[in-house]
C-alpha cells in the first residue's frame, strides 16, 4: 500500500519533468542533419542507425551529451560528435524534445 501511493505521488513530477524538458517545435528546426541518419521522425530507414522515435527525452539528451564529451564508443562515435559539437545543451534538449514527441 505505501509503496503504491509513493508511486502515485511521483507520477504528477514525472509528467511536469517530461512536459518542460525542451522545445519540440524548435528542436525539429535544430534536428536538420540528424534526419539523415534518424529519418525526419526518428524512424531510422538504415538498420544500421538506432531508430530515436519516441525514446525518453533525457535519454537522448544524455546520449547526445556522452557523444558531444567522447564517453560513447563505436563506429559512428566520431561522427556523431562532430554533428554535435557546435549544439548547447538547450540545443540538445530541444532536439531530444522532438524526437520523444514522435509517435
């Protein structure tokens, strides 16, 4: 019973985080090379690129930030941190935005 009403009472802050993490509108402005790679709504038409559609939108914003710093390994890794290197981290949050919002 306890555990249950300390799961219902976090749920009301997880919608507020979720809501005013980003700009969606303005991160499909700021997501023109990664459409490339991620398709225009993160539906990747290469299997060799993840598909990003719908993903939470910290977990992108974290992925982007462990490129952008060279804490991701890969193939890709180096690419994708040139890609990223001239974002801010509102830049991300905006583009980590538009891709969660995808359905």
């Amino acid at each position: 019973m306890i555990r249950a009403l300390v799961f219902l009472s976090l749920i009301p802050s997880l919608a507020f985080a979720d809501a005013s993490f980003g700009d969606a509108q303005l991160g499909k402005v700021k997501s023109p090379s990664c459409i490339f790679c991620h398709g225009t709504d993160g539906t990747a038409s290469n299997p060799s690129y993840p598909n990003i559609k719908g993903q939470n939108a910290q977990y992108l914003f974290q992925s982007m930030k462990d490129y952008q710093n060279g804490n991701r390994q890969g193939a890709l890794a180096e690419m994708m941190k040139a890609q990223l290197s001239r974002l801010n981290d509102e830049d991300l949050k905006d583009i980590a935005a538009y891709f969660s919002s995808q359905q």
